[in-house]
C-alpha cells in the first residue's frame, strides 16, 4: 500500500504575480513483499480553485537521497510542470 507524507510547504507567485501554494510530499511503498521500500515525490500546486499536481513514484530505495530531492525541490520551488525534468536531471 502506497504511503503519501507531506514533507515541505512553500508559497510563491506566479509570472503573473498570482499567489501558488506548492506542497512536497514522500511517497513510499513496500517492495520485495515488505522488505524493503520504494520511494517517490509528488508535487502539488494550488492556485485559487486550480489544483495541478505530478509524482514520480519508484525513483529510488534510499529514504534519505529522496528526503534530500524533496529539500531540492521545495527549496527550488520546483512546479508540477517542471518535476519530471528535475528529477530526470537528478537521476
């Protein structure tokens, strides 16, 4: 069963100035039948009544090189559109 943690929260604006709350989450599940596990992010974005999101689950067996990711991204304020490039770039 897939497990989603909320990590970090940022706020940030838009190119059109417009407020956008991005919200980075831990996904992780068991592989191997529950000895190990597999992580991902997922990134959500809320912009007034708009929410967009993306998630990238299985990118790695280490919980601390998906912890350190997540600090990237949210430190990046990294978007739903940009994830899969970002973590394209980091793999």
């Amino acid at each position: 069963m897939r497990k989603k943690s909320l990590i970090h929260t940022r706020n940030t604006r838009t190119w059109t100035g417009e407020q956008l709350h991005l919200e980075y989450y831990l996904l992780s599940e068991p592989i191997l039948g529950g000895c190990a596990d597999s992580y991902g992010v997922e990134v959500l974005a809320r912009n007034g009544n708009e929410v967009e999101y993306a998630g990238v689950p299985g990118i790695t067996l280490t919980g601390t090189r998906i912890l350190q990711l997540i600090d990237r991204l949210a430190a990046g304020t990294v978007t739903p559109t940009g994830l899969y490039d970002v973590v394209q770039d980091w793999i």
